[in-house]
C-alpha cells in the first residue's frame, strides 16, 4: 500500500482529494472519498471487480454466432404491403388467364435471424438465444461464406427468391398444361416483402396453380409448406425446418407439407396439432393439398426417418 498512500497524499497536496476550511473543518471531494473508499478494497476484490469488467465488455462483443428463431408466414393466396400508401397487392398477381379465389391459406413459413451479414450479434444476444429452446445457434461460417458482405449477402438472398420465384412459374406452367389449362397469355408478377432465399418455390408453385384452377382446393383450412423447386417440379430440401414447423404451427396451420429431403429432421420435431406430409413433387404436393381440402388428408404419408 506504499504506492497507493504516496498517489494518496501527492493527490492531497494539490488539493484534489479535499481541502481544509478556516474554522479547521476537513472537506472532501467525491474523489477523494472514491480513493479512500478503494484504499480499503483487498486485492481480491480488485480482481473480482476485473472480472465482471471482462465479462461485461465480452458480452457486449460482436459474436462469432448465428441465432435464427421462428420468423413471419405469409399467405401466397393473400395481399401484402404495396409501400408507400399505395395500399395492397396481391402476393401472386395474374394478368391473361382467368383466376379463381379460394377461402382458405397457403403458408409459406420463413426463419428470422441474426448474426448474418447487416444484421449484427452480441454474445449476451447469443447466451440469451441458448436459454430459449425455440432458437437455434451455430456458428457464423455455417449458415453465411466468411467475410463476406452485407451488400453481398443481401444480393446474394433476392437472387435466391427470384430464382426461386422463376421456377415456380415454369413448375407451374408445366403442371397446368398438363391438365389441359391454356396458359400462353399468362403473365405473372409476385411481391415480396423482406423475404429472401430459395424455400418458398413449392408454396409460389401452388398458390399459382391453386389461383388459376377453378377448384377450392385448400377447402377453407390453413395449410403450410416450405420447399424449393426446380423447373420440371422437383421439391428439394431447405433449412431450419423445425422452426418453420413451429412458425406455421403459430399461425394457425393444421398441415405442413415438407420435402421427402428433410424427413430426418421433421421426424420427432412436429408440433401438437400440426400434421406433417411428406412430398417429392409438385403432382404430390398438389395431391396432398386437394386430400386435405376434401376432408382425406389422414391418408397421407408421414414422414419418416431415412
């Protein structure tokens, strides 16, 4: 304590620990009662008090992890946010062929997360999203290519959905001409607001189909899916099914229709009160989609564990 008594009295000596008044009475300063005070602390309490320091300042570090959680649904047969007070629009907008409403939804389900490039993470956010079962963490590399962009990973997402959107006017082209539907004057636009990624082509792909085929196919229920698509009508597999599981489940859907692709991570993961279906195709998405709406969709294969 030699160091710190002669800090003490040089500190004294200039007058910034306190002063004495001219009837004698000491007055000491705010700093000078904080060095008084700390002149009692023990050095463990000094290194306690640097630990918590540490600890806070670590927390508050940008993260080396990803947490994604449930995100927002949309319903493809729906409207949404035109911007700008311009109102509404339809999801999917048909010009050239006749179009028919139906009183049910069709959900594509989408995951929120942060920790990817423009949408930063602490590592409190990330200790927070361990304690919360519905959050998945993982490490930055596995869901986003290291260094790269905001701009890069922004760009990178809405090629994603307009691929995703492209194939799913081909797959459904293809799947109406089949049925005898004349679709040459066809012409078809889809907004989208703040979604990114491939995962939403089957759901585009049938809310299409379902908009221009004059039978109530949905039958009034709530019915949710994820799935890319190609081309010829393949469905493949996407990511974060278990959430988006729990997103369509939140939103009122009482079917999920998932990729036969990402049956090892549905089985075991489906909410109470939802019932997965398990397809490959748009022919069996369709199919399935017309069996729930007609009241058979109990029928319908489950998935299993590959």
């Amino acid at each position: 304590m030699r160091d710190m008594s002669f800090l003490s009295n040089l500190l004294s000596y200039y007058g910034l620990t306190g002063h004495v008044e001219p009837d004698g009475t000491m007055h000491e300063t705010r700093f000078g009662r904080l060095l008084r005070y700390v002149r009692t602390r023990s050095p463990r309490w000094f290194a306690g008090t640097a630990a918590v320091a540490l600890g806070v300042v670590t927390l508050c570090l940008p993260s080396a992890y990803s947490t994604e959680w449930p995100g927002p649904t949309r319903d493809v047969l729906g409207t949404v946010d035109a911007g700008e007070g311009d109102g509404t629009s339809p999801m999917i907008g048909v010009t050239g062929v006749a179009t028919h409403k139906d009183s049910g939804r069709l959900l594509l389900v989408t995951i929120s997360a942060n920790g990817v490039p423009g949408y930063p993470l602490t590592n409190a956010e990330v200790v927070w999203s361990w304690l919360d079962p519905q959050r998945v963490v993982t490490p930055r590399e596995a869901v986003v290519p290291a260094g790269q962009s905001t701009d890069e990973y922004q760009k990178e997402t809405k090629r994603e959905m307009t691929s995703s959107q492209d194939n799913a006017v081909k797959a459904a082209r293809r799947f109406l001409k089949a049925k005898g539907v004349d679709v040459s004057g066809m012409k078809v636009s889809m907004h989208v607001d703040g979604i990114g990624g491939p995962s939403a082509g089957m759901m585009y792909t049938l809310g299409l189909i379902d908009k221009i085929t004059p039978e109530h196919e949905t039958g009034g229920r709530t019915i949710a899916g994820t799935g890319t698509v190609d081309a010829k009508g393949k469905v493949g597999a996407i990511g974060g099914v278990r959430l988006k599981m729990i997103a369509a489940k939140r939103d009122g859907a009482e079917w999920f229709l998932a990729p036969k692709s990402n049956c090892d991570e549905v089985v075991g993961h489906v909410p109470d009160g939802l019932r997965d279906v398990s397809v490959s195709t748009i022919d069996e998405a369709y199919a399935a989609l017309v069996a729930i709406g007609e009241g058979r969709g109990e029928s319908l294969p489950h998935c299993v564990a590959q």
